[in-house]
C-alpha cells in the first residue's frame, strides 16, 4: 500500500547532492533499492528513472503535505517528470519522480544503477 509521504529518489536530490537542500525538512529513512524493473538514463546531465531490468539505488524520504508542490515545480510535473508509485525491494510503496513521454525516449541509458557512483566515474 502506497504510503503517502513517501518518496523514493535516486538523483540530484539525494543527500549531498546538488538539489538535496530540497529534502532539508524531510527525514531521511536510509538507503534503498527499487525492485528490478527501472533503468537510469542521463537527460543533459539529469538523472531519469525509466522502465527497465535493474534495480536502482537511492533514498527513501520522509516529506510532509507542504513538500510536494514545490518538488513536482522542481521536477517539472507533469511535463518533463511524473510522480509514480514504486516499489522497493523491501516491499514498501513509496512515491517517485519517472521521465515522462518524449523526454525518456530522447534521454541517453547508462549502466550504472547507482547515480551517486555514475557522477563519481565521471569526474574520474
């Protein structure tokens, strides 16, 4: 059962990274996986969530009521982003933020299922 102020993110808004201050009043849960139906993509150097085989590392958040309006601005909802439910290999249903329609097909696969280390092994 999907829990409402949960959100599971995988890029730019994980802690330490460059949109984290997004998530400054949300209660980090810790670490999780996805179940193995996603793949990351690159968009101009923003991470996306697609459909695919693998399963994805990211965070799991906390975020109140007041939060969502300002991430799906963030984001772009509904155009470039759309929030979905996923679920987590631990089993629990939490919101995430998936490319949506043209911009996933015009987005560029890469083989890391982890975004934190794919920037890593670009500056490397």
């Amino acid at each position: 059962m999907l829990d409402d102020d949960l959100l599971f993110v995988y890029g730019s808004l994980m802690s330490g990274l460059a949109a984290a201050d997004m998530l400054a009043n949300a209660t980090l849960l810790g670490s999780r996986k996805t179940t193995p139906h996603f793949s990351l993509v690159t968009l101009n150097g923003y991470p996306g969530l697609v459909s695919g085989t693998a399963s994805i590392q990211g965070e799991l958040y906390r975020v109140a009521p007041a939060a969502w309006r300002p991430l799906d601005r963030y984001e772009g909802v509904p155009h470039l982003y759309g929030r979905h439910p996923l679920e987590l290999t631990d089993g629990t249903i939490a919101w995430a933020y998936l490319l949506t329609g043209d911009y996933s097909l015009a987005a560029v696969p890469i083989e890391a299922t982890d975004w934190r280390r794919y920037l890593t092994q670009q500056d490397g």
